[in-house]
C-alpha cells in the first residue's frame, strides 16, 4: 500500500498512542491521523493522577500538550468508546453505533486492573485506580469515611495508601508477601520500604490475604475478611494487584479457535494472548494492524531480561517511537528494548532503578549495598563476580544520572569505575547531602581495598564529560 494519503487511526491517548502519532507527524506530511479515546479529551499523565487526588495539581495541569498542540499538528482527536473491529471491511465501530474506515489500525489500549474474582469485588466503594473515571469515582467513594482497605502491594497500591493518607484516612494495606514488593526489591529494599509505610502510620499487613469483600443491604462496602479469619471494617476497598492489557472489548470479536462471526473471515481474527500478540515491529497477524503499549506482547521477549508485556510509561514511548519510524520509513527496525529502566516514588522515597538486578541473583553475581544510618537512603550494585561488569543499580531517595548509567550498563563497565565516579553520575539537587563516599569506603572495608573517587574537573562536569 502507497505510504502517501494514509488514513491512520490509534486507538488510545496514553503514551504510547501519542508519541506514535507525534512522530509519524515528524516523518509524514500526507497522513491524516486520528487518535481515539473514549477516556479524555485529551492525553494526559496517568503517573501524574495521584497528585490531583492530593490537590497538588489540578488535571490542567497533567497534560503535556497544550489543547492548541493537536490541531496546529493537524491530529485528530475523537472522543468515544470502540465497541467493535471489523478487521475484514478496515472499519470501526463506536459504542452510539458510528463506524470510521482506517488503512493502518494502531491498538495502544493500555491496561485494565485485575480483579481475581473475590467475593464482594463488584459491591460499590470497591475499587481499582487506572483511568481518570477510576480518580473520579474514588474522590467520590472516599468522602467522610473512617477507614479504607487496599488490597495488593505494588506501585499502585503504596500510591492510593499515600493519596488516602494525604486527607487523613485510615488505611489498613493488605500485602500477601512477606515484605512489600519483594518480588521485585531485594530483602533490605523491602524492609526499608516496609519502616518508611509504617512511619506514615499505615496499617500495614505483611503475609495477609484477602478473603472477601462484605457489603451492607444497600450493596455498598462494610467490612473485609482476610484469609486468616480477621474481620476490618472498611468503607472502601481499592484492588490494586497489578494490571492486565486492556482487550476486553476485543473479545466481542471472534478469538482465536472459535467460530468467526458472520462477516469475519478466519484469517482476519486477531490473535490474543494476555495481551495482543505482537512480532518486534509491533505487527499483530492481521496486516496494517499493530499494537503498541501496555496492551501488546510479544511473541518472543524482547531481549532475556525482559517481560513479553511491558506495562511502564518509558516503554509506551518507545514503542510509539518505533512504531512511527516503521509506518514512515521503507527500512523498518525491530525494537530494540536497550537498558531496563523504571522510577517510582514510596512515600518520600524516590526510587529508580537501571538494569539487572532481580529480587534474588544466582551465584554468577555479587552486589553492593550501602544504606544511611537514618534507613532512608541506600543504593545497591549488582555487578558479575568472574568480570567484575556492572550489570544494574537500584537507587532509593539518589537520583542517578539516566544517560551515565544507560552507557555503563550496556558498555559492560567495570563496577569499581563507577562506583569512584558516583560523584559524577548522580544529580542530587544541590544543598543535599552526598553519600558516594560513604558506600566508596563500605566497599573498600568489605574488600580491603583503598579506591579513591575519581576528581572530575568542574569545567569537565559543566560540558557534560562522562567516566
Ligand atoms: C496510578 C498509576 C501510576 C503509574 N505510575 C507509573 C510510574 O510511576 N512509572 C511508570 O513507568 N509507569 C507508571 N504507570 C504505568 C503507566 O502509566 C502505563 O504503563 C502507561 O500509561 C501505558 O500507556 P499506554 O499508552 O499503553 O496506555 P494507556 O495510558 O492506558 O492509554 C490507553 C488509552 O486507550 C483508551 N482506550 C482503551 N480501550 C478503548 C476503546 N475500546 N475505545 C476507545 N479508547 C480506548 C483508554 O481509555 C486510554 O485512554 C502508572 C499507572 C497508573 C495507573
């Protein structure tokens, strides 16, 4: 099909959508692009909703493009629901029964939150937090309540307790692990993270699970019971036990296996896994359709380190980045994942990490991993025993340099290069105290040895000079 004059249609306004449709703009004049959303008028920052809840912004405020952006960059906002795809006529269905035609199709649908089919799930004032319907519904579901129950310990769960916490609700925090998110943190990672949720007067439950959601005779929220028997009294209930793509609406389609629907031909069934299957060109199996974001999987995992469904902020955009140069260029290029990154913030504790450095490693690794007195700060390396390669950092309230540590880690630089450079790969705000010589002489205790931190000149500083 001739690239000039195309109809592209993204379904979705999050991340990946818009910077999919942003740079297909940079590349092509002639495409006329639509974005559709049945969630917003416009994108805005999904990671950016709690602070609305906790009045520090308002939804103005969260979104990145100006409303003036689409139009001088003639994208095409449509608000409404997809209700239907006919992959065989290239056409949409919308929920009031409106039909749009497409040559290229992107689906960038996002997640939705799990539900694992407790009882009481559906009674009201239970709640997950994705959309910016689920904020509103939970500003109105948490008014003149005494005690809230959030069930489930990742990223979003720890994000509602500090949004409840923020106006002064109890909150008791169900976690089925033994520490918070130790799955993925280290043991001290997570025992820091369980003090600091603690020291905010959270009611956290360490090892419990939920039983099931009871509700009163009108069919709202009054208690949970946990799977050792407790009763809480609650008047809110927030599921926060990770998210799933988002292709529920699809199923409306004829899935894989089963009987195509009339006017569907067999070949033009998408094929659906947890997510959208997809190649590294983010192609579905269906030609002129793709799919990118929180909602597509890979066939294959990107890379041995990496997941089949990438469900973060920095991932979306490069997968909208990619995807764009692929739809506008005659050399497409498969996707390359480059070094695992993500940040996110417990409480007060920013926290980010780069590369490899899982829960728990296997003998072939060892790290280093220094904590303040105060057990608030701390950074950990994980570094090859035999090469002595630095293979991935966590860092907790000490911001690192993304670029520096991006170079290291996928040069292969050797661990004790960077740890006398900390100096120069981290950017604390100034006036903060600075502790990289502090893990420098942990490590030359623990080894014996005497590394001295490397003096970078400040000129060399200034103009950006690396290690
Ligand atoms: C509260 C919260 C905090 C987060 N914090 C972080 C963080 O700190 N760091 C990080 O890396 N990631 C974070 N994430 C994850 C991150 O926001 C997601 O990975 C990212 O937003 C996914 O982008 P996306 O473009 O794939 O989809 P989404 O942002 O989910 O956008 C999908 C869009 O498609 C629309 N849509 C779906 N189906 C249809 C349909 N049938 N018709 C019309 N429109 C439809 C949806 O309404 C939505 O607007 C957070 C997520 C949440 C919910």
């Amino acid at each position: 099909m001739s690239k000039a004059n195309r109809n592209i249609v993204i379904i979705g306004n999050g991340i990946s959508g818009v910077t999919c449709a942003r740079h297909i703009r940079k590349k092509d004049e002639s495409a006329h692009i639509t974005i559709i959303s049945g969630e917003t008028d416009h994108f805005f920052s999904r990671t950016a909703l709690m602070y609305i809840y906790m009045g520090h912004m308002k939804y103005e405020h969260t979104k990145p493009y100006e409303d003036w952006f689409w139009k001088k960059n003639r994208i095409n906002l449509k608000r409404a629901w997809v209700e239907k795809i006919d992959f065989e006529e290239k056409s949409l269905i919308f929920s009031n029964g409106e039909s749009m035609a497409y040559d290229v199709l992107v689906l960038a649908t996002g997640s939705k939150p799990n539900k694992f089919g407790w009882p009481g799930q559906d009674l009201k004032g239970v709640q997950g937090m994705y959309s910016f319907q689920d904020l509103e519904l939970m500003q109105a579901n948490t008014q003149n309540i005494s005690r809230a129950v959030i069930v489930g310990g990742g990223l979003i769960g720890i994000e509602m307790a500090e949004m409840l916490n923020s106006r002064k609700i109890p909150v008791t925090f169900l976690v089925r692990e033994n520490n918070f998110w130790d799955n993925i943190l280290p043991l001290e990672e997570s025992k820091m993270i369980n003090r600091h949720i603690l020291e905010h007067h959270i009611d956290l439950r360490l090892g419990t699970e939920l039983g099931e959601i009871i509700g009163d005779e009108s069919g709202m929220v009054k208690a949970i019971t946990t799977k050792s028997g407790e009763t809480i009294a609650c008047q809110f209930v927030g599921l926060t036990v990770g998210v799933s793509p988002n292709i529920e609406f699809l199923y409306a389609q004829p899935s894989k296996g089963s009987k195509p629907l009339e006017g569907f031909l067999k070949e033009k069934v998408l094929q659906t896994n947890k997510g959208i299957v997809v190649d590294r060109f983010f192609k579905t199996n269906i030609p002129d359709v793709y799919a990118i974001g929180d909602c597509a999987e890979f066939q294959e995992a990107p890379a041995s380190d990496r997941k089949n469904i990438e469900q973060v902020w920095y991932t979306g955009r490069m997968h909208g980045e990619t995807l764009a140069y692929n739809l506008t260029s005659d050399n497409p290029v498969p996707y390359q994942p480059g070094v695992w990154f993500n940040s996110a913030k417990f409480f007060d504790i920013e926290y980010q990490t780069y590369g490899f450095v899982p829960a728990n490693w296997s003998e072939e690794y060892e790290s280093l991993y220094w904590e303040d007195a105060g057990g608030k700060i701390a950074i950990r390396f994980l570094y090859g025993k035999s090469d002595m390669k630095i293979k991935g950092v966590n860092a907790f309230r000490w911001r690192l340099r993304h670029d520096y540590f991006d170079k290291a880690i996928s040069e292969g630089w050797m661990f004790e290069k960077v740890l006398t450079h900390l100096n120069i790969a981290s950017f604390n705000p100034e006036f903060f105290k600075s502790h990289y010589k502090a893990v420098l002489d942990h490590y030359n205790k623990q080894k014996g040895k005497s590394l001295k931190v490397h003096k970078e000149s400040f000129f060399k500083k200034l103009i950006g000079s690396r290690a």
